[in-house]
C-alpha cells in the first residue's frame, strides 16, 4: 500500500511540475511558425536535388567504370 502512495504522489508532482514548466514556455506565434517551415521546406527539396545530382553523376561514374573493365 506504501508502494502506491508513493507513486501516486510522484506522479501528482511531475503533472504539477509540468504545467509549471508548460507555463514558462514561450510559444512562437503564427509568423514565426510560417517562416521556420518554409525554411525547412525549402531546406529540404535543395538537399534533394543536390542528392539526386550527386546520385546521379555516381551513377553514370560507376556505370562508366564498370563498362570500360567488361571490356
């Protein structure tokens, strides 16, 4: 019975220590938010496009390569 007193008041402290902490946090508003993703979005299609370039001029490199030893 101690055991679940014990955990039940451990528990009752992390849920008041998180809304604590969930009180002092600073959200960022709307425009902030807008931003950062399109940052990420573009982020993330130029590292694409640069992986299929280098993919690609790989591709043909060891492609070339493997040709001219067959031979």
């Amino acid at each position: 019975m101690a055991d679940v007193k014990i955990w039940w008041q451990s528990t009752k402290d992390y849920v008041n220590e998180l809304k604590a902490e969930m009180r002092r946090v600073t959200w960022p508003n709307r425009k902030q938010v807008e931003s950062t993703t399109a940052v990420v979005i573009v982020s993330v299609f130029a590292f694409a496009g640069y992986f299929a370039v280098v993919d690609k001029i790989l591709a043909v490199g060891v492609t070339k390569l493997l040709g001219y030893f067959a031979k």
